[in-house]
C-alpha cells in the first residue's frame, strides 16, 4: 500500500505520515463554539477531518482522536476581540447558558449523525477542563505571561518564531489581535480573562488572576495534552484557525513543553466553502445548516459527497445546482450497488455485513465487523486489484478524495467479475469515503421536502388510481392524475420500480 502523505501546513510541504507512537494515530480536532447552529461551512471541516481519521484507519494505524466542545471563553471576534460568544447568546436567549450550551451540542451532534461522520474517541468539554486550565496557566505563568487589570496575558515575545503557521510575524498580522492597553506586543493574548469589576458572569472560575474564565486558545493545548499527550500526531482544523488561534495554541505548547516543538507533528487545514449569496453568516439570521438541506428534500449524504469532490485545501463553492449533482452521483451509486447486490443475492452467495453508518454520540468509536476481501474465497480479479490500488494512491496522496470516489465509480461500474469480491471491494473504499453504499436505499434517499403539500401515502392512493384509469384506457384521467402530482412537486417515474420521487425546487 502506498505510504501516506499529508500537507503539514506548518512546513507548507508534503510530508510522508510517521507516527509519534508505533501502529497509532493521535488526531486533534477543533470544535465547535456551541452558541448557534452550525453552517454547512462548518461542518466541512469534520467531514475532512473524519477523512483522515477514516484513511488513517484504512491504513491500519490504532486512531484516537479528540473533538472538543468550546462552551466558554471563544470571544464573538477570533481575533481575541469582543464579548464571550456564548454569554452574549445566553443574554439574547434569555436563558442559563448551561442550557444554551446543551441544545446547540445537541444540535451539532446530530448534523455529526447526518453526515455519517465516525463518533471521535473523546468529545472534550471546554468547562470540564477549566482546573486543569488553571494548573497549565500557572505552570507557564512565570516565564511566558504578565498580568494585567483585564487578565493574564500571553507574552509572545518568549518563545522561538511566533507566528510561523500563519506566516503572519508582522505588525500587520499582529494587528487582528485585540488591542488591549498594557500589552506588551500586539500579538499577546489572553490567558486567562477576568470578570469586570461590577459585572457577574454566567460561566465564572476563581483563578489566581481573580474570578474570570479561560481564553480560548489555552483550551484547546489543555484538553489536547491531557488526552494525547504532547507531542501527538495531527491537529486539525478549518484555515481560518491557522492565523491566530493555532499560532497561539502552539506558543502555549512551546512554553509548556520548555523547547521549540508545536506540539503537533502535523497541522492540516480545509479551506474555506464559499456560498456567494451571503447565507453562510450566522449573523443573517437565517443561514445555510444540514437540516435546511434535508428541508428542501436533499440527503445529507449528497452534501458530504459534494464535500469528497473537491479537495480539502481547495476552496469549494456552494449552489444548490452542484448540490443537486452530487445527489444524483449519489443516487447512481446506490442504484448500482443495489443492483450488484441483488445480482449476488440470485448467485445464492453468502449474505454481505454492511458498513455501518456510525455511533451514538458520547460513545467511543469502535472498528465494527465489515466484509472485506480477507473474507472471499479465491485470488482477486486483476481489474478490481487495479482499482483498489488507484484508489489507495488517491487517498494516500494527502487525501485525494475527488480521485478517489473516480476510481469507485471505476469499480462499481466492472462488468463480469465475481459478485462476492465485488462487493467486497466496494465496501472497503466506501469505508473511507463514508457514503453508506452498502446500506442505503433508494427510498432511503427520498426525502419529503418540508415545503411539500402531499402526503406519501396520497401519492400512492393517486398512482394507484392512474393505474386503474390507464388499465381502464381511460388516459384523459391518467394524464390529468399525472399533471397534479407534477403540480404539486412530485415525478412520477413509470416503469421505475421506485414509482415516483420528489421534483426539488433549487
């Protein structure tokens, strides 16, 4: 199998993958701020980073990986400017930030569901680790930080290239940091930020820096040493972070740690998803989410697939057209998988496991039973051991996805190979890529649009009907049945043995 390569964003180069720790991968996710709902844009990066999690897998590695849940601290401004984002809800909301946190949790988890994204090892809470916070504060306090009447301050000055992911050591760079009276630099962040004299918090520690909470940026090297250690693996997250909130986590790690490493071997970025209507902003009100995709009749699948075809450090835009496309890519894949799994059915072949679609959340990932190439009977047929390694290449070459769901499409459509090593193969590449084509279902991907204004099952009392009227050749009554499911945003699909599906409006 060809050796994997990552784009390591810290040495803007190519890199070959060797782990820290022999047979294992120790992955960091940064997660959500839970204050809202998430966008589609959002969501792109757990996509991508349940990718590499999956390909690290695919490549045999014992993966553990860390999603955080950021529930305090993360300011409404990344660059260490403004008001905590979730008290600024809470107040909004009028309600206990404790439940605000709790709903939108919930909220991402199930969009974490949706897109069949593998359940992480440990999803860690930012406010479950605040003594520990506390602790890593004081153990760096003395060389690396100085108090001010706002809080604890990060002097950036102390440790070797700050600034190097980013690329950004300039004072123009340095400018999207909060300006603040009494720092040092204008790069220097916040450690640990105290409650202002006279207000009360929601969410508030006593510290040695007095009652506050912690900065953002320290949260995410406390919680990623506690359950990886340092240095770990891989630590991932969307380009937006590689500016500030990396830089800062790893001049935290490199005072920590008394040396120069990050922390992280790797640092991977997904860029950006473009949406060029302006919906991608919460700060609209109403904005791009999962669930408004599957409101409007897409699966959510057909998103991730729309996701895999680009690669992850390519920006990729947003339109409903080319949602609509990867749906129906995704639509002709199931079809044929259906169909060459009937086809083994007729063969009297043993039965097929499928791919599971993933775990309940707060339950740590296991690896379940799949049917793989190790459980079929005789050698493998050249073309699908051809297939297989082109796809091998494609996602060991830093996670080329686009070229890698062309070399299933390739396999998929092999004509006269042996049914059993055929799926067999199918399920291992769709293993990575996530699609659920061995357990999804047609009718699975008929989604009722929330705007529809008929029932399923009166759709099937009217095709019922226009089939009785066109056994009667009463045709005028055929068509007319016909013209108002059209009307009313249904296809109807004669000698389709799915019968109908819903027109989406885009």
């Amino acid at each position: 199998m060809s050796e994997l390569k990552l784009f390591n964003s810290l040495t803007r180069q190519l890199e070959t993958f060797t782990p820290v720790h022999d047979g294992e991968a120790r992955v960091y996710t940064c997660g959500p701020t839970v204050y809202n709902y998430p966008h589609i844009g959002n969501m792109r990066a757990y996509v991508f980073a349940d990718t590499l999690g999956r390909v690290l897998s695919y490549k045999g590695y014992k993966l553990t990986h860390v999603i955080n849940i950021t529930d305090v601290g993360h300011l409404t401004d990344d660059a260490d400017a403004g008001e905590d984002k979730m008290e600024k809800m809470a107040a909004e909301k009028a309600q206990s930030i404790w439940d605000i946190a709790r709903h939108y949790t919930q909220a991402y988890w199930d969009d974490i569901k949706a897109l069949n994204i593998r359940q992480p090892a440990h999803w860690s809470i930012a406010t479950e680790y605040v003594p520990a916070m506390i602790a890593y504060a004081t153990s760096i306090a003395d060389k690396h930080c100085y108090e001010l009447e706002s809080g604890l301050y990060f002097d950036t000055s102390t440790v070797a290239n700050y600034g190097a992911l980013a690329r950004a050591k300039t004072e123009d760079g340095e400018g999207r940091i909060e300006e603040v009276e009494g720092k040092r630099h204008a790069a220097d962040f916040a450690i640990w930020r105290k409650t202002p004299a006279g207000e009360t918090r929601q969410m508030e520690w006593d510290s040695p820096w007095g009652k506050g909470a912690p900065g953002w940026h320290l949260e995410c090297s406390v919680m990623s040493e506690a359950l990886l250690g340092l240095p770990f693996d891989i630590h991932t997250g969307g380009i937006d972070h590689r500016e500030i909130h990396h830089p800062n986590e790893i001049a935290q790690n490199q005072a920590r740690c008394g040396g120069d490493h990050s922390g992280a071997q790797f640092w991977m970025h997904n860029n950006f998803l473009i949406e060029r209507s302006g919906k991608m902003s919460k700060s609209s009100g109403e904005f791009l989410r999962v669930q408004l995709l599957i409101d409007k009749g897409f699966h959510p699948l057909a998103y991730r697939l729309m996701c895999l075809q680009a690669h992850y450090r390519s920006e990729l835009e947003f339109s409903w057209e080319g949602l609509q496309a990867a749906f129906v890519r995704l639509k002709r894949m199931v079809m044929a998988v259906a169909n060459l799994k009937a086809r083994h059915a007729e063969l009297g072949s043993p039965s097929v496991t499928d791919v599971p679609a993933s775990i309940v959340p707060n339950e740590p990932a296991v690896e379940a039973d799949k049917w793989t190439l190790k459980q079929v009977q005789g050698d493998v047929a050249p073309v699908i051991s051809a297939a297989l390694n082109d796809f091998a290449a494609a996602v060991s070459d830093d996670l080329n996805t686009a070229v890698a769901i062309t070399s299933l499409e390739t396999l998929i459509g092999l004509k006269k190979v042996d049914a059993a090593q055929h799926l067999a193969a199918i399920a291992e590449m769709d293993a990575v890529l996530g699609l659920n084509l061995q357990s999804l279902s047609r009718t699975d991907l008929r989604i009722r649009p929330k705007a529809a204004v008929i029932t399923e099952a009166e759709i099937e009392t009217a095709l019922t009907a226009r089939k009785d009227a066109r056994a009667e050749k009463d045709f005028a009554k055929s068509d007319a049945i016909r013209d108002d499911l059209i009307a009313k945003g249904v296809e109807v699909m004669d000698g389709d043995p799915l019968g109908w599906d819903w027109k989406l409006d885009i």
